[in-house]
C-alpha cells in the first residue's frame, strides 16, 4: 500500500511521522470527528506501508495471538473487531478474546480500506524536524531521507520512539564475532533459522523472550532463559486498572513528574509473561529442552572456538552458539536526533527521558504532538500499548479539529 497519488505537496496541515497502530488510530478517530479533515493531512513512514513494522514483529516471532483483549484496536467503536470477527469466531482466543494475529492483521487492512487511507503515505523517513517561527506562529519543516522538505502547520510524532536497550556487557565484549550470533530480538526473524543441535542464550524476562523461547525449541535448539528477577506470570503487562479513573485518578492528581514516573515503573514493573506462555515453557523445560535461570545476570562473554562462553554475576557459566537479548527499548526524547531543533527552541522539562507535555499532549508553545510511551507522563502506565493510542487520539483530536484549542 505505497503511496500512489501526485507529487508530495509543498505544503500541509497535517503531518503524522510514523505509520504504526498509533497513527492509525489516530488517523480513525480524526476521520470519524470530522470527515473533512480527509486530505488535510499526510503520514510518512520509510516502508510506505500501513503497521509494516508491527507486522513484520509478530510474522518475526511466530506471535500467534496479541495480549490485549478484543475491544482494544485502532477504530474509535470498540466493537468493531468483535463484529469483523463474527465469521471467525475460532481466532479469538481465550480467556479474554484476545485477537488472532492474522484476524487483527485482516481487520487493519480492513479499516486502511474503509477509510482509504492508502493514498496519504509517503514513503519516506523524516530525519528532522525544523520549527521555524514567524509573527509569533511556528510552522514545522519535515526534512525527509530523500533529501525533499515539506512544510506542515501541526506535527503528530506517532513513531514507537524507542531505541533498543543493551546490557553493559554487550559493549565490553573484547572478541570480534559474527554479527548474527549476538543480536537484539528486534533483529531475530525466527523463520529463516535452522537451530537443531545449537545452544541458544535469550536474555530477558517479557514475553518476547517467551516467543523466543518457544520457536527457537520449535527449531530443535537447546534455549537457555535467563532474567536478572524472578519470571512473572500476569495476563496483561499493566493491571486493568490503568485503563480507566481506577488507578489514573489518582496518577493524574499527582503533580511531581518524577512521582509520576515512578508510579509508571512501579505499574509495568519490567516484563512479564502470560500463563500461556509460561505453560510452553514449563512443558519444554520438563523435557529437558530449555534451562530456566533466575535472578541471573551476565558478567561477560566472550566468542571464542564458534561459541560463547558466558560468566554469570553468581559464578555460574554457560555456553552457546548464539545470545538474543529481548531486553526491551529504552525511551529517551533527548536521544531522538529528530527532535533536537524543537528540544532547543522549545525546551521543556525532561524527565528520565520523557517530555513534560500539555493536556492534549502537545508539545509547549507549539504544535508538535506526541503519542505512544513518549507520551507516558499525560497518558499513564499503557501509553505505548493500543489503549494507550486511544487514550491518546481521545486528547490529540480535539486539538486537531477545533480552533478554538489551538495556540494562538
């Protein structure tokens, strides 16, 4: 689904970086608001594709199910999966509905059409973001990786935002070794891999590392898990509670930042995995396929003889042929090269690496907006998840669509 229309304009009203569950959400409630504002605004996204990463994602990691219910996705109708997915009734899984990954994949296709959303992609990556201000008003210039600029009044940054986080260890690793033998799960595609006989090291608590887990004994390798805490077993990453005035009362209440940021730590508390899951792994590990290591954490390792050798905190070693690290993303808005001219012009408190945003999530003093876990100080605990992109169109949209919420 490239974008297929006429040259990119000079000029436009909108400009929405990123293409992902975010934007798409986004995209589905401003449409539903106000019909209008079709062809007022475009969406830029290197792969030119509507959820291309997302997708991409779970086809990488055999993901056969996602973790939220059925009621959370990119339409403003909560119920709108539920009924798409009438003639399909088998793809949702208990206990809580939660969508099939092909049925969730079918039905964002299914609004991308509905709403004809193909044709507002550019395909290409905005490398900065030039704020240039005139008689008190500041317009934004998209500088994109194709060496073309478009001017855009208002901004909605929708890119996920986060860079991968690497244990320490990582950077000290002294012996040069193939690139594939050490990678980031961002970078494992379970599908192309053959591992019978290998011994794969999956560092990292979260679900991801359960997918890991999961496909690598599908492909014959002996896994060893390890996570610096114990394994948590939870349904959802963040409790129930913070979808709703439950416990975001009280989050919203409170005035000190970095009260609130705690409060979102404390919420996620690291990764987590689901009983489905943790019943794969409990099966594997009982048939001798995968060694389970708590509160383990790596000192070093080195590649030598086509194998890592890796030390433990707790003086234990392991060999492998291979370490991925599911060790999830950091977020960190001052690391965004992106956003450094609009970090200078408009400088706003930073805490622990996320922005002090307004009620509508913009950024102060202009009109750049922020989703996804960016947005975690407004939005709370789930800001990254879909919900989270709902919370977040449900503030972003009346700023977009009524004149009298925008800065003057």
């Amino acid at each position: 689904m490239a974008y297929n229309s006429a040259p990119i304009p000079t000029g436009i009203d909108i400009a929405i970086v990123g293409a992902g569950p975010h934007a798409l959400t986004l995209v589905t409630h401003l449409l539903q608001k106000c019909q209008k504002m079709q062809g007022r605004f475009l969406v830029f996204d290197k792969s030119g594709r509507w959820m291309s990463q997302w997708f991409h994602a779970f086809a990488a990691l055999e993901i056969p199910h996602l973790r939220s219910p059925a009621v959370h996705h990119p339409d403003p109708n909560p119920y709108a999966l539920r009924s798409f997915a009438e003639s399909r009734p088998t793809e949702l899984h208990p206990p809580y509905d939660l969508p099939g990954t092909q049925l969730f994949q079918d039905f964002c296709l299914h609004l991308i059409n509905r709403w004809q959303l193909e044709q507002c992609i550019v395909p290409a990556q905005v490398t900065h973001l030039e704020p240039l201000t005139q008689r008190g008003k500041t317009r934004f210039r998209l500088w994109l990786d194709n060496g073309h600029s478009i001017l855009a009044r208002r901004v909605v940054l929708a890119t996920g935002g986060g860079t991968p986080s690497l244990p320490d260890w990582v950077s000290h690793i002294s012996t040069p070794y193939p690139q594939e033998r050490l990678c980031h799960s961002h970078d494992v595609d379970l599908r192309s891999l053959q591992l019978a006989g290998e011994r794969v090291l999956i560092v990292g608590g979260g679900l991801t590392s359960g997918h890991l887990a999961v496909g690598a004994v599908a492909r014959g390798a002996k896994v060893i898990l390890m996570a610096r805490r114990d394994f948590q077993e939870k349904l959802f990453d963040a409790d129930p509670g913070w979808l709703g005035p439950k416990y975001l009362k009280e989050f919203w209440a409170e005035t000190d930042w970095q009260n609130r940021w705690q409060m979102i730590q404390q919420a996620r508390n690291g990764g987590s995995l689901t009983p489905a899951i943790m019943t794969q792994l409990r099966r594997a590990y009982h048939s001798g396929k995968i060694s389970l290591h708590e509160q383990c954490q790596i000192v070093e390792a080195i590649w030598q003889d086509n194998y890592w050798q890796v030390r433990c905190y707790d003086g234990t070693e392991h060999q492998c042929e291979r370490i991925w690290l599911a060790t999830g993303t950091k977020l960190n808005v001052t690391a965004n090269s992106m956003l450094s001219e609009v970090l200078d012009g408009f400088p706003t408190p930073i805490v622990n690496g996320l922005p002090v945003l307004d009620a509508h999530l913009r950024w102060p003093r202009c009109e750049l907006f922020v989703m996804g876990g960016l947005a975690a100080l407004q939005v709370g605990p789930v800001a990254r998840n879909l919900s989270g992109a709902r919370m977040a169109s449900d503030r972003i949209v009346p700023a977009l669509t009524k004149p009298s919420l925008a800065l003057l």
